[in-house]
C-alpha cells in the first residue's frame, strides 16, 4: 500500500492534465465537424423542400388535367358518344343501352 501512494500522487495530476488536453483537443476538432455536419444538414433540406415544392406543381398540373378531362366527359360525353357511334356505324342512330 505504501509503494501505491506517490504512484497515484503522480498520476492523479496527470489524469487531470490529460481530461484537460483531451476537452481542449476534442472541442477544437469536434466543434468544425459539427458545424459542417449543420451546413450539409440544411443543404439537404433545402434540396428535399425543392422536390417537395416540385411534385406539389407536378400534382397540381395532374389534377388540373384531371379536372379538365372530368368535364369534357360530364358535359359533352353524351354528344360525343353519339358522334362516335354514328361515325362507326355509317351515319346510323345507334342504340343507345341504358346503365
């Protein structure tokens, strides 16, 4: 016990010093490693909000088209099924079939 006591008086100091050097060290490599983890962080949710915004006027586009489809077919579909049906038949009035 008594060969243990200057082995701690000295190492015990130096434990201090090194969680010292090892804060010091790890703050000046570990903080530009943070901060250029937040750079890339926002330049990919920059990136992920552009697509974003994208497929919204993407779906916008669709459903715009979808509505202009969905009136034609309300609106002229009856007419145009008789056109189509007298321009397959020869000019006949085709039979109309009930739903």
């Amino acid at each position: 016990m008594e060969n243990l006591v200057p082995v701690l008086g000295i190492l015990i100091p130096i434990l201090g010093i090194s969680c010292g050097l090892v804060a010091i060290i790890g703050g000046v490599f570990m903080k530009p490693w943070f901060a250029l983890r937040e750079k890339q962080l926002a330049t990919e949710a920059s990136m992920v909000a552009e697509k974003a915004a994208q497929y919204a006027a993407q779906t916008e586009r669709l459903e715009q088209r979808v509505r202009v489809l969905e009136r034609i077919i309300t609106d002229r579909g009856l007419a145009l099924s008789d056109e189509i049906d007298a321009l397959r038949i020869g000019g006949e009035a085709p039979a109309r079939i009930e739903h």
